[in-house]
C-alpha cells in the first residue's frame, strides 16, 4: 500500500523526478504496477527488479544497481528485513525504511551501527511516518517560542489528543510480531548515551499517573 503510494509519488508528485525502478517478490504485480504508473504520468514505466528477502543474492545484485534502497513493506523483522540492511551495507548503498518496530531498530542499530559508521553509510529508519510529524511539531513549537527573542525552549513534549483513521495491516502485524517477541525497550534505547530529560512533562500532562 504505502509503496504504492511513493512510486506513484516519485512518477507524478516530482517535477525533476529521480531515474528509479521498483523491486519486490511478485513479479506479476511490480509490472502490473509499472504499467499502471506509466499510463497515469503518460511516461516511461519504471523499470522493475524481482527480490525476495529470503534471496541475499537477489537482494545483493540488486542493491548493487543503485544509490538509495528505500523500502516499505513490513512487518520488516518478522519477513528478514536486516538481509536488506545487510545488502545495502556490503554494496555501499543508502538504506531508508519506514518501520516502526522500536525493537528491531535497536537490534540493528547495536548489530551494523558501527560498520554503517564505517563505510559512510546511511541507514534511516522510521523515516516519514512515525517520527516526521512528532519531529515538525517540536520543531515548529520551538521556532514559535523563539520568536519572542529570548530564545528556543530547551525541552519539547509533544502529545496526542486524536488519531484520524486507523493503522495499517502491515503496521498491525508488525506491532503484534514485536509485542510477541520482544520484551519493551527503554526510552532512549535507539539513543546510546543521551542523558534522560527530566519528567517534568510527563508529571503535568498526565498527573494521574504519580511519576
């Protein structure tokens, strides 16, 4: 669903839209797809690359043929998501996924951080969809704050009242598989060394809760 909708985006949302081909395990459906883009942009079809996460080779050979891996199916742990982080690391090539699967993260943070460090590779996780709107918000709040001239606010909570719609199958089964499998992770576990805030945010939104 969600990469769908970016290849779509990538076909017809970007005025200087960059050279990009569409991969994923069922051949029938990325050239269904391929097909369907071109006749809507009324361009050329994106070209289209077979690779399964269980086919290092395949996902090897495929991570050689370019800059940037952006990938958006998941439950990412569940079907062998690191074998495409491990691709992209042995080809040198740029990794972004959308996953929201805290626990895998800091597996993959503690199990290919450093060699990513190494190589100069950039392995984004949760990009956009998780942590985007949570990441606009601080900021935006800080740059209203700072507006007064006495400077940005040195801590930002930010809390939601309402979700509008519901999540995603692959969100939810992503959730269920991490919830089974892993024991909760602490609140700076994806940030090794960062000095906790202090809970002065946490006791005033929820006060109920005796912190």
């Amino acid at each position: 669903f969600t990469g769908k909708l970016a290849a779509k985006y990538l076909t017809t949302g970007l005025r200087e839209a960059p050279k990009f081909a569409i991969a994923g395990r069922k051949e029938n459906e990325i050239v269904a797809l391929s097909k369907e883009l071109g006749a809507e942009s009324g361009k050329p079809a994106p070209p289209t690359l077979v690779a399964d996460l269980q086919d290092y080779q395949a996902l090897l050979a495929m991570a050689q043929k370019t800059k940037v891996l952006l990938t958006f199916a998941g439950p990412y742990e569940k079907y062998g998501g690191e074998n495409l982080i491990k691709a992209a690391l042995e080809s040198c090539t740029h990794y972004v996924d959308i996953t929201g699967e805290t626990p895998w993260k800091k597996d993959m943070l503690d199990k290919h951080g450093k060699e990513a460090q190494d190589k100069g590779v950039v392995v984004v996780q949760s990009a956009g969809l998780d942590s985007l709107p949570a990441d606009l918000a601080a900021s935006l709040a800080a740059k209203t704050l700072a507006d007064d001239e006495n400077g940005p606010p040195t801590e930002v909570a930010v809390m939601w009242e309402k979700l509008n719609g519901w999540v995603s199958s692959g969100t939810l089964q992503s959730g269920m598989y991490s919830a089974m499998h892993h024991t909760p992770t602490g609140d700076y576990a994806l940030a090794p060394g960062m000095k906790p805030a202090s809970p002065w945010a946490a006791k005033s939104l929820f006060p109920e809760l005796h912190l």
